[in-house]
C-alpha cells in the first residue's frame, strides 16, 4: 500500500516536471522572439516611413536578429507542441528541418543586409527582404491571429 502511494506520488511529480519544463521552453522562446521583434519594431516605422531613418537602430536590430535566430531552434523540443499560450503549429514537429532552416536563412539574410544596409537608399529593400523571412515562417507555422 505504502509502495503504491509513493509511486503514485512520484508519478504525479514527474508528470509537473514535465508540464512546468514544457511550459518554461515556450516562454523562453516567446520571450526571445518578443525581444528580437522589440529591436524591429522601431526599424519597422522607419520602413512604414513613420519614423526617421536611423542607421545605427537598424544595425542594432540585425545584430539582434543574428544573435537571437541561432538560439530558437531548440527551443522547440517534441515536448513544447502543446502547453502554455502557444501559437506554434503542430506542423512544425512535422517539418522540423525546413523548419530550423528558416532560422539560418533569417540569421544569413540578416548578416547580409548588415553590409548591404548603409544608407536609406539600400535600406527598403533589403530590409524588407529581410523581414520576408519572419513573415513566411509565421504564415506556415505560427497560428494565424484571431
Ligand atoms: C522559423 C520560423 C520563424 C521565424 C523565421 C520567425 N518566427 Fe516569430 N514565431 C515563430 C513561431 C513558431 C512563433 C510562436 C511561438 C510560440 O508561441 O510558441 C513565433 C512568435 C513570434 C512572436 C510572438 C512571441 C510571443 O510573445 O508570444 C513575435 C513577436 C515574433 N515571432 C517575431 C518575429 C520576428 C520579428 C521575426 C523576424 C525577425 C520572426 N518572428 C521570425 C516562428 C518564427
């Protein structure tokens, strides 16, 4: 009797463990991505033309991406499809390697513009191509927003 009462206890355990580790890898991983998107947010009204073109911000904001993007891929173990608020697809577990892929093109596009990126004539275009690659990822594997 005793011995049954520890296993259950013991599996219960395990289960919270389970469930509070699932939860703490999708809030890294919001949290990440919210912090990138906190550094593209300002470049973005420069693009939109509601802000005045600030280099050195959308330096900071590649920079950012570069640093960021290499740090997701494992945040999103076969454990986080569910659990928290999450909006990532269960398409995602299906096509991991696209999936972890698109965050190197990100980080790649990102270093590129870097050089590319060096006045507010080079800025719109690449830029835009650059934030291509959040866009389509979401579109495929992010839930679509209410
Ligand atoms: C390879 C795919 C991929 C790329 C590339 C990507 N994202 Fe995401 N993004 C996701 C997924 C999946 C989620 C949902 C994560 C979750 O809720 O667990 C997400 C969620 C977010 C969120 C919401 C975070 C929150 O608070 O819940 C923001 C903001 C965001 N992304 C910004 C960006 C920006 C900005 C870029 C480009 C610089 C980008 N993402 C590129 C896949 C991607």
């Amino acid at each position: 009797m005793r011995r049954i009462v520890l296993a259950v206890a013991a599996a219960a355990i395990g289960a919270t463990a389970v469930i509070a580790q699932n939860v703490g890898v999708i809030d890294e991983r919001q949290k990440l991505l919210k912090d990138m998107s906190k550094t593209t947010k300002p470049v973005g009204a420069m693009f939109k033309g509601e802000a005045e073109f600030d280099l050195a911000k959308v330096q900071a904001a590649l920079k950012a991406i570069q640093e960021t993007a290499p740090r997701l891929p494992p945040l999103f173990p076969d454990n986080s499809k569910t659990g928290g608020d999450t909006e990532a697809l269960p398409v995602i577990w299906d096509e991991k390697a696209d999936f972890e892929d698109r965050f190197k093109k990100l980080a790649d596009a990102a270093k590129a513009a870097e050089a590319t990126i060096t006045d507010e004539a080079t800025f719109p275009d690449t830029w835009k191509q650059v934030m291509g690659n959040c866009s389509g990822c979401h579109k495929k594997y992010r839930k679509p927003k209410s």
